[in-house]
C-alpha cells in the first residue's frame, strides 16, 4: 500500500469516528448499561477496526461501525462481572422529547431495559434505535432471524409486564405508523 | 387479552416487517376489530416510552464531539508510535548487523595465520661435505653443516668444532637447530678470546681461585 493511499485511509478513518460516535455511544450504552463504560466500548471497538484498517471499505462504514460496537458491548458484557459502572448511566439531562415524558418515567423504563437479557437489550435497540431490519439484526449479533424475532418479541413483553400500568405524562407527536 | 401471536404480529407490523400481503391483511383486521387497535395503540404508547429512553443515552452533539477527537488523538498517538518502533527496529537491526560484521571480522583476523617471517639466519657455510673429518684449516667456533649426498639435513647436522692452533679439531658439538648452533659458537668464541687474553697478558689474574 502506498503511502497516499495510506494517508487516504487515516482520513476516512477519522472522518467515520466524528460522524457516527454519537450513534455508537448510543447503541453502547444501551446494550452495556451500568455494566461497563459506554465510552471504553467504544473505543475499544474503534482501535480494534483501526488496527485492521486496511481491510474494509472505509466510504461507506456505518454498519461496520455499529456491528464492531455490538460485538465489543456484548465480549465485554460476556466477561466475569466487575460490578456496576455507576448507579446512573450518563447521557443528557435535559428530559427527552422536549419534555413530554418525565424524567422519573424515562428512569424507570431505562431501568427495566437495563435488566433485559443481554441478547434482548441488544436486539431491541438495533431495532428501535437503529432501525435496522430483523435481518441485519441478525447479521449484527450472529443470530438467525427467528432468533432475533423472538428476543425483540420477548424484551418488549418482559418490559410490558415490568414496567405494568405506567403511562407517560404526555405523548409525543406519533410518527406515520404509529 | 390478545394471543401472543397477535401480538407478535401487531410489533412486526409497527417494525415494517410484514410483507405486503400480511400488512394488508392486519390493516382489514384493524379496521374490524376495536381489541386489536385497543392492543396497538398501547404498543405505540410502550414504543414512544422506549423511543425517550434511547434518545436519554445519546450523548449532546459537544460531548459526542469531544469523544471523537480523543479517539482520534490517540490513534494518532499510537500511529506515531508504531512508526518510532519501526524506526527503532530497523536501527536496532542495522546496528546488530554492524556489530556482528565487526565482530565476526575480528575474530576471524585474530584467528589468521601468523605471517611467519623467515629467520635471519646466515646461512652456515658447507665447508664439509662428509661427517668424518677430522683436519679442518676453519676459525675457532664457525659453524659447518654437514650434508649426505641428498643435500638434506639429518638430525645433528649443525656442527661446532672446537680446534687448535693448527687447526685439529679438538672437540665436535653438533646441533639439530642452526639457533642452537650460533649460540654455542658465540659462547665458545668469548671463551677463546678470553684465553688469548690472558695469555698475552692483557688480563691479570688476582687469584687462581674461584
């Protein structure tokens, strides 16, 4: 490899991690949970891909992205338990959807999320976060699309039954399916 | 209480995961039954739940900013050490090759033969050429060597004579080395010299004791 085209990788490399380390944050915190550091997931998926840079197609590298954060979320929570990272997971203070659902709702049902099965935490937010078609679901977590049918299926009827009657103060504008 | 399946079908519906006769089918369905939208509209509700809670984990745009550039800088940390290690690797490499070249080089010239010069020797003078002469006009203490009919050199075939006035030789010393051969001459030539002395007169004796 030469070194323009060296250079070239190391460009699209570092473009990739300022567009899409929100995303991946994201998804790491919502698999991992309290478990482990959303941010030390993260990156520690980002060296691993830089380390082997040279062998993928660094134009268009949201999946492998996202798949290289699943994969280090899910080794990390497969390890023998250290304890809890923190009582609370960080992320933004501000009540989200501009308030409509309390804060105390919202803690409530990050809680239940965050007692889901791994396999279930993980296929439900590829899906409801990422939008992502039950197939590349499946590629993401190296399952069979009956398998992530039955997890997603299975985390929302666990958080129905966990989370009973609550209902948020106020709904959001529904999106054209909803 | 909708079946499970039901409900399974109504989560994929809302998950674009119908084909476009099942979507077809749960809509007539919709349209038909007050429990299903009753069931649907409660999983709406659930999603929208769910929907805040994912947008809680993401990070402000500052903070998600702030990350990238710290991975960044450490992989570009990394990037420049692993080219330092490069460069040191290849120092270290040429260097061991240098000294295993200077090493090797040395120890090789140390273990060349000596350049053995030839011994400044005079050559002896063939005056002789049988072993059994007795009568001899030579000068006290010059050596000859004595050779067969080959030309070569047997063993003791550097000879002293020791001789007197009128040239009988009094005594032979032989010699297998030529260094050896000298040495007894010279001694025996200070000897001589010595005598000669003293029968002149040139040296006095204190005492005939010693």
């Amino acid at each position: 490899m030469s070194l323009e085209e060296g250079a070239e990788i190391d460009r699209l490399f570092e473009r990739a991690v300022q567009t899409h380390s929100r995303r991946l944050l994201t998804v790491a915190r919502g698999i991992v949970g309290t478990r482990a550091s959303p941010e030390d997931v993260v990156q520690q998926a980002l060296t691993n891909l830089y380390e082997h840079r040279t062998r993928y197609d660094w134009r268009d590298p949201g999946g492998l992205l996202r798949r290289s954060v699943v994969n280090e979320s899910l080794r990390i929570l497969r390890r023998p338990r250290m304890g809890s990272v923190g009582e609370e997971q960080p992320g933004r203070s501000e009540s989200p959807l501009g308030g409509m659902i309390d804060r105390e709702t919202v803690a409530q049902v990050r809680a239940a999320i965050d007692r889901l099965p791994e396999n279930f935490r993980a296929a439900l937010v590829l899906c409801e976060y990422e939008n992502m078609a039950y197939t590349q679901i499946a590629e993401a977590l190296n399952a069979t699309i009956p398998q992530v049918k039955t997890w997603i299926h299975r985390a929302r009827r666990q958080l129905a039954q966990m989370l009973g009657d609550l209902k948020p103060d106020a709904v959001a504008h529904p999106s054209a399916k909803e | 209480m909708l079946s499970e399946q039901d409900q399974e079908l109504l989560e994929a519906y809302l998950d674009d995961a119908l084909s476009p006769d099942e979507v077809e089918r749960v809509a007539k369905r919709l349209a038909d039954g007050p429990a299903l939208t009753a069931e649907l509209a409660a999983i709406r509700q659930q999603r929208r739940m769910r929907a805040a809670v994912w947008e809680s984990l993401a990070p402000s745009e500052a903070e998600a900013s702030t990350f990238a550039a710290s991975v960044i800088r450490g992989i570009r940390r990394q990037r420049m050490m692993w080219r330092m290690s490069w460069i040191t690797r290849l120092g270290s490499a040429a260097a061991a090759c240098i000294l295993m070249g200077l090493g090797g080089g040395w120890y090789l010239w140390g273990r060349m033969p000596a350049q053995s010069t030839p011994p400044a020797l005079t050559p002896p003078v063939a005056v002789n050429t049988t072993a059994n002469n007795s009568a001899s006009n030579n000068t006290p203490g010059q050596i000859h060597f004595v050779a067969n009919a080959a030309n070569e050199l047997p063993a003791g075939a550097y000879q002293v004579e020791l001789t007197d006035d009128s040239g009988n030789v009094l005594a032979v010393q032989k010699f297998d080395k030529l260094e050896e051969a000298q040495h007894f001459a010279q001694d025996l030539g200070q000897v001589v010299e010595r005598q000669q002395d003293v029968q002149n007169g040139h040296v006095t004796l204190v005492s005939d004791h010693f």
